[in-house]
C-alpha cells in the first residue's frame, strides 16, 4: 500500500506549488519566500487551501464532463 501523502504522478508536486501560488497571488496573499507559514493566519492559510481544493474540483468535473 502506498504512502498516503505520496503523489503518484510526477510532477504533481511542482503543479501543486504552482497553483498555491496563483491562488494566494489571486487572493491578495503574500506567501513567505523561506517557506515557514507560521507569521501567517489561519484564515489566511485554510483561504488558499480552500481555494486549491475548489479548483482541483472544478478541473475534476470539467474533465468528467468531457469524457461523457
């Protein structure tokens, strides 16, 4: 049985970083540069994981779509 917090496709992980990026940009969020999440909010964290995972539902269910 697989790690549950290992990713099964490469590059998934850089994807990942990329769309937390674009999302806190989106939302007027400043991420750290040394990566220590800390200083910030919770509000202001559980935003950007919200928003990371509204969207990965939204690729999910357009992708759905196209294949029916």
């Amino acid at each position: 049985m697989a790690n549950r917090n290992s990713l099964l496709i490469p590059g998934a992980r850089a994807a990942l970083e990329q769309l937390k990026y674009e999302i806190a940009q989106e939302l007027g969020i400043t991420l750290p540069a040394d990566g220590y999440y800390g200083h910030m909010t919770t509000r202001e964290v559980g935003s950007i994981g919200g928003s990371i995972t509204k969207r990965l539902v939204q690729i999910a269910e357009q992708q759905m779509a196209g294949r029916f």
